[in-house]
C-alpha cells in the first residue's frame, strides 16, 4: 500500500485565507475515489493546535504505485492544480509505503 501525504500553505490572512481553504477544499473534494485503487482520501483542515506552517492537507491511501500514478494523472485531479497553484504558498509532500 502507497500512503500519499500532501499539505500546502494558502496565502492570504482572515478573511481572504478562510475563502482559499473552502476553495481548495471544494476542488480537493472533487478528486475523492476518481481511481480503482484509491483505498481512501481524506481532506483535513489545520485546527490550529500546534501553530503548524499548514493550512490544509490530504491523506490518501492507494493499493499500488500504478494506483497513485493513476490519480495523479487523472484528468479531474490535474483540473484542480491551477486552482490550487493560485492561492497556493507553499507545498510538502510525501509518499511511503506500507
């Protein structure tokens, strides 16, 4: 099993910040179950507990590499990157298996 781990920093303060997470959170929505194999997908909000650099993130986990690979390049989660790249700051990731 893949676990494929993806946070990101949104720009913004108050207001024009909580906009972009309901955004990115609504385009992250649409990529949920897109692939066979996709075993689960998650989409989390910072709670604000540990003064975290992240705003928002993903946990998703996948029965192969051929199965991440597959949603990476699915049509409606390359639809969202632009999305996403416009109110993005930053960005970490990572993936391991299990």
């Amino acid at each position: 099993m893949i676990i494929h781990i993806v946070m990101w920093k949104l720009k913004g303060e108050g207001a024009e910040k909580q906009d972009n997470i309901r955004k990115v959170k609504a385009a992250l929505e649409t990529c949920k179950d897109i692939v066979p194999g996709m075993l689960k997908y998650e989409i989390g909000i910072d709670a604000g507990i540990d003064h975290a650099p992240w705003d928002i993130a993903v946990y998703s986990e996948f029965s192969s590499r051929e199965a991440l690979q597959a949603y990476q390049q699915h049509p409606t989660h390359l639809a969202i990157k632009p999305i996403v790249g416009a109110v993005r700051e930053a960005r970490g990731a990572v993936d391991y298996e299990t």
